[in-house]
C-alpha cells in the first residue's frame, strides 16, 4: 500500500500544476472553417473592388517601435501592447494600419500612392464580444495618398464603399461623410484649445455609452471629467449662443 502511494504523491503536484482550461486569450476568438469560407468570401469581395480602382497591397509587421507609436493617438495610447524588452528595441503590437503606412510612406520617401491594407490590429481595451468588440480584430484600409484635384479622392472612396456594400448584399444602408475641419471648427468655436483635442474627441466618441437624463449619472460625471469641467449641469439650448464646452449635439457643459 505504501508503494502504491509514493507514485501518486509524487505525480499530484505535477498534475495540479498542469490543471488549467483551455481557452483563448481575453478578447480573442477562433473561427470555425464556416466563418473562415464567409470571411473569405467577403475579403475578395473587397480586394476585388479595391483592386478595380487600381489600389496595390502593402503589408507592414505585426509590431513596430514603441516610439513610432507612442504619441500618436492621445489618451487611447495606453490602450498599446507594448511587447516585453527581450534586451533589444522596445516594440509595441500595432493599434491600427494608418501610422505604420505614414512610417511606410516617410521611410520609402513615397510621396504618391493608392494603397489598401487588410490586417490584424490590437488594442487593450475592455472586450464586449457579443457587440463585436475584440482586442485582436481586423481592419480594412484604402488610403490614396499625393497631390490631386480637390474631392476626387473623396469621391473615389465613396464610390468603392457603395461598390462594396451593394456587392455584398447586406441590405439597405446610409453613408455618412464627415470633414475634420467640421470638428476643428465646432471645437474652436466652443474655446477647446489644440492641447486637449485627442482626449475631446475620445470624449465625444464616449457620448453614446452615456445614459443623458435630467440629472448627472456616474458616466456623466466621467464624461464631464475628461473635459476638466467644474460641474455637470446639463444644457439643452444647443450649440448657438452657449460658450461653453460642447460635447455634442445639443448638449453641453457648463
């Protein structure tokens, strides 16, 4: 009986130290060989359309230098995976396509291009997987970068959406076009200085998970928060003759 027992003490703690689940990393998924033939399918349908448009493909590394990150997207820089130093370059997992094309373009001295880019991106943020919302997922970049008439890109890049979404057949939709100077005017008009546009904007971008009623809710105090407001009163007469800080349409904080 003794002898019986010496194997099992000595294979229990193996065993506990073994004894963990299976699972994917927070805010990642796998996809089964059917989602894989959809997401395919829905690829070409896209690199199809780009490619009608006389776009070529790029392709840049997972990682890049932390410092050619760091900086670029304000107070959502803390959302970076910034790799562990293995005794060499201080690297960081991509937050999306659009810097590592500018370091792309800066570095091939490229001044001229019509380019796409379909690809993984990361972000450490708080996953809500049943609203689509991952730390790894995909984006899809069509970029036209150089000198050209005033609105022909523009036009271009709508033109490739409609082709897209009629093409997959995802029923009736609506495009919405949007100018940053829009934005840079409403926020110099509201007395935002250049200093805090990054985190205004991330602000803005947090209006539609804020429950706005007639009395100040612990999002709404986090909102007013960003914005260094000294209160949360809440102003419905709209953006004409409010100076204060705007945070959105038809609402303010003063």
């Amino acid at each position: 009986m003794v002898k019986l027992l010496q194997p099992k003490t000595q294979v229990g703690p193996e065993e506990k130290k073994n004894n963990f689940v299976l699972k994917t990393p927070k805010g990642t998924r796998d996809y089964s060989p059917k989602q894989m033939v959809i997401r395919e399918k829905i690829f070409n349908t896209i690199i199809s359309c780009f490619k009608r448009h006389g776009a070529e493909v790029i392709d840049t590394p997972v990682f890049e230098l932390k410092e050619t990150l760091t900086g670029k997207y304000g107070e959502d820089s803390k959302l970076i995976y910034d790799l562990k130093d293995q005794g060499g370059e201080l690297l960081s997992l991509r937050y999306d396509l659009t810097v590592p094309f500018a370091r792309y373009l800066a570095m091939n001295k490229i001044t001229n291009i019509k380019r796409y880019h379909i690809a993984r991106a990361y972000r450490r943020d708080n996953p809500a997987m049943t609203r689509g919302r991952y730390r790894e997922f995909y984006q899809c970049d069509f970029d036209i970068a150089g000198q050209f008439d005033p609105m022909i890109p523009d036009a271009e890049c709508l033109k490739i959406m409609h082709e897209i979404l009629s093409t997959l057949q995802l029923g009736d939709f609506l495009i919405k076009v949007n100018d940053r100077r829009i934005l840079n005017g409403v926020f110099a008009e509201c007395g935002i200085p250049d200093s805090l546009f990054h985190s205004t904007c991330s602000t803005l971008d947090k209006l539609n998970k804020v429950m706005l009623c007639g009395f100040p809710s612990p999002g709404w105090q986090a909102l007013t928060a960003d914005l260094h407001c000294p209160s949360s009163q809440l102003c419905t007469r709209g953006w004409e003759g409010c100076g204060m800080a705007a945070v959105g349409e038809g609402i303010c904080v003063r």
